[in-house]
C-alpha cells in the first residue's frame, strides 16, 4: 500500500472511531446504560440466542461475569432466559423488544452522525465516495475470508 493512502486510511479510521465512541459514548451515559450492558445487547441481537457460556467467550469474561451481566439486563426488561430444551441445565438469553429497542438506538446514536456527514457531500463527491468504498469494502471482504481460512 503506497504511504499515502495508508496514512488516509488511518486518519480516516481515527476520525470515524473518534466520532463514533463519543456519540455511542453520550447515548450509554444519558440512558444510564454501562459499555458492557450495551456491548452484550449488540452481542445477544447479533447471535439471536445464546448462552451464558456463548456470551462470556464472546465478550472474554468469565460465565459468572457473564452471568451477573445478564442479571442486569433481564431485571432492567432488556433480555431474557429460559430453559434451554435440549439440557435443562443451560440458560438461553434473548433480547425483549426493549432490548432490541436498546440496541438499535444505540447503534443510531453511533452511526447518525454519518447521514450529516453525507448531507454535506456535492452529489459527485457521494458518488466518488461511494465508489471508492465499495471497492474497500470488497478488499476487506476477501481479506477477512482469507484470514478466517488460516
């Protein structure tokens, strides 16, 4: 990669990360909701239903953090356990409507500031735009495929 698009490239991630966890930042603070709370709802929805176990490996904390996580959010109506039929033992979790609720004005709150971005684009400016990370995204694509093969 020639230095100077690399150096775009990381400035350009700098700018979207900065932008993003400050927004995502201001919404877990005004809704009273901790980084981990939000992190396992995102979790939990991605995965649909999982288990205690699932989550803890996913996150990198122990079950038992895990589990007092998950305590937290059933009490506050954002997920759910039950049974799970296959072994009674296990726990399976999914998110309420609240929970998805959470989850996708949280991920608003983090990517919002995209759609001003774009408003401030000419129209050749999106369309060069949109082309250029089409082509990354499809470079990135074929660079996480390779990497999960390895």
């Amino acid at each position: 990669m020639s230095p100077p698009l690399a150096e775009t490239l990381h400035e350009w991630l700098r700018v979207t990360m900065r932008f993003s966890m400050r927004h995502f930042m201001r919404f877990a603070k005004e809704n009273n909701y901790s980084i981990p709370q939000l992190n396992a709802l995102f979790r939990i929805r991605h995965k649909g239903v999982c288990g205690v176990s699932d989550l803890g490996e996913e996150m990198g904390v122990t079950n038992a953090a895990a589990s007092q996580l998950l305590d937290k959010l059933v009490q506050q109506g954002l997920a759910t356990r039950s049974e799970d039929p296959q072994d009674r033992r296990n726990k399976l979790i999914t998110l309420t409507e609240a929970g998805l609720r959470v989850s996708e004005q949280s991920m608003q709150a983090r990517q919002g500031w995209l759609d001003q971005l774009a408003e401030r684009l000419t129209p050749e400016e999106q369309s060069d735009v949109q082309a250029a990370l089409q082509v990354l995204i499809a470079h990135a694509q074929a660079l996480e495929e390779e990497t999960e093969l390895s």
